[in-house]
C-alpha cells in the first residue's frame, strides 16, 4: 500500500477508539494483545483502523469474542 492511500484511511490510537465504542484504553490494548482486535504499531504506539473497530464491536454483539 502507497503512502497515499495509508493517509486516506481512518486510523485512530487506542485512547481514541476506546472513547469512539465507549471502551477503556486498557480494555482496547487488552483486545490487541490477545489477538482479538487488528492492529499496527507505530512506534511505541498502536494504531487501529476505524473498520477493524467496528468488526471487534460487531463480534461482540454476536457473542464471538
């Protein structure tokens, strides 16, 4: 993927989505680490597409998780 198209996608750190789904940043990170929700790291720091939140958030409304 070209550097253009990353800057088109929504991606938001782990505090941001966590307020988006009315989630704690720890929660989030937690889902992260074991896998459940998609991630990259940037740095120090991970980086979460908005689309992959909404799948993790659509998982647990059907019991998936």
């Amino acid at each position: 993927m070209n550097i253009l198209r990353l800057r088109d996608l929504e991606w938001l750190s782990v505090p941001q989505a966590g307020q988006l789904v009315n989630l704690s940043p720890s929660t989030i990170r937690r889902a992260v680490n074991d896998n459940k929700l998609k991630a990259f790291r940037d740095g120090k720091l991970f980086r979460i597409h908005r689309d992959d939140l909404q799948d993790y958030m659509q998982r647990g409304r059907n019991g998936e998780l």
